[in-house]
C-alpha cells in the first residue's frame, strides 16, 4: 500500500452549524451531499471533493476501532487532538479583505525557503492556515 493523497479531515464540534457556517462564510467552502449517517454532521467540498467533514464528538459511527461505546453519549472522543489544518488557497487579496470586513483576527508568516505565505485563522474548533504563493500575495 502507498498514499496517494489526504482525502479528507473530520472536525469533531459541539455546534455542527456555527462550525460550518464558518468554514462555508469565511473559508468558501461548500455545504454538499452527506450520506445519510443517521447521525447530524455535515461535508464541505472543496474543488468538488468533500474534503472537511464535520461531526458532533458524542455520536459515535464506529471510527475508532477502540470504540466500545457505541449509542453512549456521555463516552465521548478524546484521542489525539490536531493543531491546525492547511488549505492551499488562491486569492490572498480577497481574502485578506474578507477577514477584516468580518472583524476575524489572523496571523501571517512567510514559509522559509519556499517562497509560500500563510494566513492562520482560528476558527470555532479548530485554527486553519491558508497557504498563499509568493506571486499570489505579490498580485
């Protein structure tokens, strides 16, 4: 076996719409197609790929092979947590303009030796850092 590529990250949050609202208003993903789970949650896409998933940390769909707690709401997920989670994005400019508009806080640093810029923005669960190339932020 070999790894082709990430296909997706699944956000565990205690407000499945506030956490989508944000990565739909600010980051410009899109709300798609969810199977039906039979637990609430949501898929953005990106490029046509669903590639953030967001889901509430007590409904659980057996995706720990540790989890013994099936249906127990009060046994909730405490694994490993993630710092960050990175997009290769376009359009700095507008992006910028976007965050200030809506009074969101960001940090910005520039990768060493590659030339890449970075926007971290902390959203409600979890912090995201866009990664914008040089002739990008230079435009």
């Amino acid at each position: 076996m070999s790894v082709s590529s990430l296909d997706h990250i699944n956000i565990l949050s205690r407000d499945i719409p506030r956490t989508t609202e944000f990565l739909t208003g600010v980051l410009g993903l899109q709300e798609g197609h969810r199977p039906p789970f039979g637990t609430p949650g949501a898929w953005l896409y990106a490029g046509g790929r669903a590639v953030v998933h967001v889901s509430s940390p007590s409904d659980k769909e057996r995706t720990h092979v540790g989890d013994t707690s099936m249906g127990d709401a009060s046994a909730e997920v405490t694994m490993g947590s993630v710092d960050h989670v990175a997009f290769r994005c376009t359009g700095y400019r507008e992006m910028i303009v976007k965050l200030r508009s809506l009074g969101i806080a960001s940090h910005e640093a520039d990768v060493p030796g590659t030339g890449d810029h970075q926007i971290f923005v902390d959203g409600p669960d979890v912090t995201f850092e866009l990664i914008f190339a040089a002739a990008d932020v230079a435009a």
